[in-house]
C-alpha cells in the first residue's frame, strides 16, 4: 500500500494534481447546480405571471 501512495517517487507531484482536480470538477459542479436554480427560479417567475402574447411555460 505504501508503494502505492509513494507512486515509485512522483507523490508530490501526483496527490498535489489529483486534489486540485478534484477541487475544480467538485466548484464546476456546484456552479452547474447553483446556475439550474437561478434557471428553475426564473422560470418559476416567468409562469407566475405570464406576459399578454408570451408563450406559457408549465413545469
């Protein structure tokens, strides 16, 4: 197991890399989760008083 996490001597460079990308898909995650519930609230508004000539957006 050691080994392993030694990674024939490049850990220092390896876990480093792995953290960061693990950081950036976890924040593009969120982002892409924060930014479907700012569109769902839009939306919601959007249906709650529908403008004359618009089209109706039911979820």
């Amino acid at each position: 197991m050691s080994e392993f996490l030694a990674m024939g001597g490049y850990a220092a460079f390896v876990w480093p890399c792995a953290g960061l990308s693990f950081a950036i898909l976890a924040g593009l995650a969120l982002a892409a989760r924060r930014r479907l519930r700012g569109v769902q609230r839009r939306l919601r508004q959007l249906n709650a008083r529908p403008e004359e000539g618009a089209w109706e957006l039911r979820a």
